[in-house]
C-alpha cells in the first residue's frame, strides 16, 4: 500500500515531462526532422534550476509566487486522480470540483503575474488564456458530470475505477461524445495546436506562452514543469476513461496505464502535426462545439 | 446490433451540430452526404421482421443515391462553377446557432416522449432526431446568407423528414417514399438553376442583396 | 462560472494593484492604516479556521441543530459525522495544497536569485500608464463573444493619424435582465401611472367616474357570467 502511494507520487513527479518529448518527436518525425531527444525536457528544467532570474522592476510578490502557486495547485490536483484504477491518494464525494477548481487556481496564479509584469502583451495573452479557459470550462464540468452520472459516484477515484467498466456497457455513445469533449478541452487547457502553438515566437499569435515571457531561470523552470503535469493530468484522465485496463494484477494495470498514457502523448503529436492553428475567432467556436457535445452526451444519459 | 443503431443517430445528430458550426462549404456538403448515407444505413438497421426486404432495400438503395452521390455531387459542381468557397458571417453567429442547437437537441429528446404517435415499436432516439434534424435544417435555412447553405439547410431539413418516414416505413407504399426522394432531387435541380441565375445576374449568391432589388 | 469568476478576479486585481499605476490618483495610493486591515485579517483567519476544521466542528453543530428544531438526533448525527469526515479528507487536501506551496517556495528561495531589469517585450523601453492593459481590454473577447447576452455598451475611439493625442477603449457589460428588461418596464409603468395618477389627482368628479365605471364593469361582468 505505502510502496504503491510512493508509485503514484514518483508517477506524477517524474512521467511528465517525457510526455511533452515524446509529443515534441512525434511532431518532429512528422515534419522529417531528427528532433530532440525524447528526455530533453528533464534537461531543460535541469539547466533552468541552476541559473539565476531576471525580475522586471515593475514586478511584486505575486509575480514570484505565480509559478510556485501555480505548480504546487497542478500537483494537489494530481493526488486526487486515480493511477490505473486504484483509488487515488485524496478521495472524497465531489472532489472533481475541488479538481477542477485547482487547476483554475494554477491559471489565476499565472494570469495575476502576467498581469503583475504590466506588459500590454502579457496582459492580452492572460486575457485570451482566461477567456478561452472559461469557455472550455462547461465543456469539462459537463463531462464530469456524465461520468459522474454513468458511475454513479461523486469522486474521481469512483468514475474512474470499477465501475467504469458496467458504466461502458451501459452508456458507451454518452461516454464516447464525452471522451471527445475531453479531449478538446485538454488540447485547449494545454495549450496545443488546434487553440494555441506551443512553438510560436511572436507575441502577437501567443496566448500561453506570451503570459511567461517574463519569467526567467527556476520560474521558468516550475512554469514548464507544472505545464507538463497538467498535461499529464488530462491524459490521465482520458486515457482512464476510454481505456479501462485491469488485466493481470496491479503492476501490470499500472505498466499498461503508463503504456496508454504514451499513446496519448503520440496522440497529440500526430493532432498537432496533421491540423493548423485555428483562427482566433474560430476557437470559441470549437470550445463552445464541445460543450454542446457534452450536453448532448448528459441527454443521452438522462432520458 | 442495438449499439450500432444507437450509434447512427448519435452520428446523425453530431452531424447536425457541425453543420451549424462550418463555415467552409465542401465540409459542409461533405457532413450533409454523410448524414444521407447514415439515413439509408438506418434504413437497413431498422429492418424487422415486419418490413419488406424488397421495399427497405429499395428505399435505402434510393436514399443513398439520391442523398449520399447525387446531389453532394450537384452541390460540389455548384460550388466549383460559381467559386464560393466559405459562408459569410450568417445572420445569427456560429456560436449563438450552435448553441440553438444544442438546445433544441435537448428539447427534442427531453419532449419526444410525450408525442402521440402510430406506433409504439420503435427505437428510443428515432423521434428525437428526427426533431433535432428538422430543427437544425430550420436554423440553417433561416440564418444563413448563401443560397448554398440555405440548399443545405433544406436538405438537412428533408433528411430529419426522412428519419421521421423510417417510423412509417410499414405504412408508406414505395411508390410515395420514392415520390418524396425524387421531388427532393427536382427542388435541388431548381435551386441550382436559381442559384446560377443569381449568381450570373448579381456576381454573389449573397441573398441578403436580393431584398434591396429595385425596377 | 469557475473560471469566468477567476477572469472578473483577475481583471480586478490586475487592473487594480498589479503593473504599472493606470493613471496618476492611482501613482499615489498607499495601503489602509492596520486598523483598517486587521479586523479583515482575523475574519479571513476565522473563516480558514472553520474550513480546516469542519470535521470536529459538524458534530456539534448537529447536535445545536437537532436542540433547536426538535428533531431527533440519530437523524442528523451520522450524516453530519460523514459530511465531516469528507471536510476532514478536504481539509487534508488544503493542507496538501498550502504544504506544498511552502515547500516550493521553500526550495525557490534555496535556488538562484534574481536582477532587477524592465519588463521584457517590445515597445516597452520607457512605459507611460497610457500603455498599460486596461480592464476592458482584458474582458474584450468574453465580453464580444457573449455580445448577444451581454449587450455590452461599448466605447472605441481609436489613435487617429501620427502622433495621436488619445484613444479610448471601454466595454461596459450591461445586466441584461434587470438593466434592459426589467427597469426600462419598471419606469415606463411608473411614468404611465403617474401620467394616470396625475389626470385623476384632485378632480373628484374624474374619481367618482371612475367608481361609476367599474361599478357598470363588475355588474356587466355579473351579467355575463349569468
């Protein structure tokens, strides 16, 4: 039990990262480049740990707490996801509120110190950030609540362990349209290609990235990190959620939890090398289109 | 079997949903012959014991035709001959529309069981799409600009029409089934003409321009 | 709502307290005297310390509960015993939460320190409160996106030729129920029965007419119904 809760931590400490490089090689095999090495994030934040920070004259307290709030909320919301079917660390009725809410923390962190650096561009990307997040936001709750629904449980731990498999006999499309919505609103949430390019070098087209031009050595380096765990967090979720793998006993569900978690890594590689960048106008359109998804999903489950 | 129905509306439905959020017309043509093909593929997985094999075969083969080929392919050559490519900004915006249809999606399966209806056998999401694709066709024709798009609307409109008929497959002779396909194919046939003449006559399919004609 | 109330947070404070001043009042704000902040201060603590300890604290509320409305206790201890072992499990998550915050600031104070320079970015060598990021400008795609529910009265007066004197920018998002709706129909009724109340004040052969006619009404209506 203490060796699996020690799993789980490791897991959510250490997996991220190679996430976003095994997404940064998918993209780059597709565009017919060698591309970094697969750990080259771990070095990165390595190097970044090391150095010394440029703090704008401008900036205040909030600047410097931004990644440190925004971190440490990623990484409480980590320890109520449930890793292969095991209930997770922090369990109670109704924790996927206090899940979500804590990912909105980690945005308002981030938002307040790009606001605090007083650039008009750090403040237009907060503003798109915020905006575009809150119009993802149904779209999750919705899906939350499907799941919740299907499973008849109120924690993430219940949604996502065994009862999820009768859940999928019950009401596969509801829980497919959801798993879709999911979806986009983890690529929005994470600020990949469809909504936003994580490659970007101009301010104006920025709308993550721009929010941290400031932020320099470790800040940085928390700001990149706790983006990988988020990232980590929704395909964690998703992949619970449509691949639900119990065989053999809990080490092999684990091995195959972190096997499915590459698959979604390779899975928005391949949607970030294959889709353009949508027009800023169209993207409220796209998040707006799955929260319809998702209500429609909720329909399905409630008639 | 069951799961696989249940599935065709829910795609009839999706489909439905992205017709009111595109903005590009050949993806929209392309969900709309998609939808027709789900329809005739409906057709064949409502088959029961009741049916004529002849008759649903007839009217699933007809569907398809009509729906899936020929007229996306009338549409596609209006579109290549007249060189639109995208709608305007419609009259109501892609959000607020697909929020319409989200909610009439959520009417019509929250009422259609109080409908009174002939038959009680019948597969739980038939009545409801069929509502939430007439609906969705009646957004469309009413919001857009483009006389393409209101073509589509149509369509859309005829094809919840369609799915309504899959109830009374039982009680409808052939003859009028076939009646309705071939009338649709004769009012795509007048549009594209209009739409010609509008195009020719005015350089644009904008049908907001035909309400400031003057003698 | 989660986080459209943290984007009216963030537009608040940011446009508030954070960046450069906006305009020169604000250059010369100052914090409140402490008389001022420490009656917040200890309502902030006490409602933390409700939070954290909600699991001791139900038990006894329940039993305030059932004293007061007569109710048996069985019936409200053990669901007040399991709601407060769920705050306790929350409370545990907020000091997970608050534990590694400081742990992580913690380990930022041991890692590299900082210089002091500008604010990065373009155009922003020598900022004047004119260029800073203004509260509408912050809520302008929400508020354009949800125009159509919002009805936002919106102010544009953008920079004109080299070297403009001003430009202004302002969205003001109305309440649509109670500033369109409701009050417009509130004060059209008040001025209708005003001009009503106006034409009969004073004038008492209006008034007995007016009894007259709905005497006839009523007795109208009597007959009517038989």
């Amino acid at each position: 039990m203490v060796l699996r809760a020690f799993f789980q931590i490791g897991l959510l400490l250490l997996l991220p990262p190679l996430l976003l490089g095994v997404t940064n090689r998918v993209k780059s095999l597709f565009a017919g480049r060698k591309g970094p090495p697969v750990l080259q994030l771990y070095s990165d934040l390595w190097k970044l740990l090391r150095k010394g920070a440029v703090y704008s004259r401008t900036t205040t307290w909030v600047f410097r707490a931004g990644p440190v709030v925004g971190l440490a909320a990623v990484l409480t919301a980590g320890t109520m996801l449930p890793v292969a079917g095991q209930p997770a660390l922090l369990a109670f009725p109704g924790d996927f509120v206090l899940f979500a809410y804590l990912l909105a923390l980690a945005r308002f962190a981030t938002a307040l110190a790009a606001l605090d650096t007083g650039s008009s561009f750090e403040g237009m990307g907060a503003a798109r950030e915020v905006s575009f997040s809150s119009m993802a936001e149904p779209a999750l709750f919705l899906v939350l609540v499907v799941m919740a629904r299907a499973t008849g449980s109120l924690s993430l731990s219940g949604m996502l362990g065994p009862a999820l498999a009768p859940a999928w006999r019950a009401a596969a499309p509801a829980l497919l349209l959801s798993a879709i919505a999911l979806f986009v609103v983890a690529l929005a949430e994470n600020s990949r290609i469809p909504v936003d390019d994580p490659n970007t070098h101009l301010e104006l087209t920025m709308i993550h990235e721009v929010m941290v031009l400031d932020h320099s050595g470790p800040d940085l380096a928390f700001i990149l990190y706790g983006a990988s765990v988020k990232l980590f967090l929704f395909g964690a979720l998703l992949v619970r959620l449509l691949a639900d793998v119990s065989v053999g006993g809990i080490w092999a569900a684990e091995a195959a939890f972190v096997l499915e978690l590459l698959g979604f890594a390779i899975l928005v590689g391949i949607v970030e090398s294959v889709m353009a960048r949508l027009r800023l106008t169209r993207v409220p359109q796209m998040l707006v289109g799955a929260s319809v998804l998702s209500v429609f999903a909720l329909v399905l489950l409630l008639r | 079997m069951g799961a696989w129905t249940d599935m065709a509306f829910i795609l009839v439905v999706v489909l439905d949903l992205f017709l009111l959020a595109s903005s590009r017309l050949g993806a929209a043509i392309r969900a709309v012959a998609l939808q027709g093909a789900m329809l005739s593929v409906l057709a064949l997985l409502l088959t029961s014991s009741g049916h004529s094999l002849r008759h649903v075969l007839v009217v699933a083969g007809g569907a398809f035709l009509i729906k899936a080929v020929l007229i996306p392919w009338l549409m596609f050559r209006a579109i290549r001959e007249m060189a639109i490519r995208r709608e305007m900004e419609p009259l109501v915006g892609y959000v607020p529309s697909m929020i319409l249809g989200g909610v009439g999606v959520v009417l019509s399966f929250a009422f259609s069981r109080g409908l009174p209806l002939p038959t009680n056998e019948m597969h739980p999401f038939l009545v409801p799409t069929a509502l939430a694709t007439v609906w969705t066709g009646l957004l469309l024709v009413v919001s857009r600009r483009k006389a393409v798009t209101q073509v589509l609307g149509f369509l859309v409109l005829e094809n919840g029409v369609f799915v309504f008929g899959l109830l009374l497959t039982e009680f409808m002779p052939v003859m009028v089934e076939a009646g309705v396909l071939l009338d649709l194919l004769a009012a795509v046939f007048v549009m594209g003409i209009v739409m010609f003449q509008i195009n020719r006559e005015f350089a644009s399919l904008d049908t907001d321009a035909l309400s400031s004609l003057r003698d | 709502m989660r986080i459209s109330r943290a984007a009216c947070f963030v537009k608040v404070q940011g446009t508030v307290f954070l960046g450069n001043a906006r305009s020169a009042e604000a250059e010369g704000a100052h914090e409140a005297p402490a008389a001022m902040r420490t009656p917040m201060a200890a309502l902030a603590v006490a409602c933390v310390a409700i939070g954290l300890s909600a699991w001791a604290l139900l038990p006894a509320l329940a039993r305030g509960a059932a004293a007061w409305s007569g109710l048996p206790l069985q019936a409200l201890l053990p669901a007040a015993e399991e709601a407060g072992r769920t705050m306790g499990v929350v409370a545990g998550g907020a000091v997970v939460l608050v534990g590694t915050v400081a742990a992580l600031w913690f380990l930022r104070r041991r890692l590299g320190g900082g210089v002091a320079a500008m604010t990065w970015g373009c155009g922003y060598a020598f900022p004047t409160p004119r260029m800073a990021y203004t509260g509408s400008s912050f809520a302008q795609i929400l508020v354009r996106g949800f125009g159509w529910v919002l009805f936002p009265r919106i102010r544009l007066a953008p920079p004109r030729g080299p070297f403009p004197k001003g430009a202004r920018f302002s969205t003001e998002p109305r309440e649509a129920v109670l500033d369109l709706a409701l009050l417009p129909a509130v004060r059209d009724y008040a001025a209708a029965t005003s001009r009503v109340r106006g034409l009969i004040a004073g004038r008492l052969h209006l008034q007995a007419l007016l009894v007259l006619a709905t005497l006839v009404a009523m007795l109208a209506w009597r007959a009517v119904r038989g």
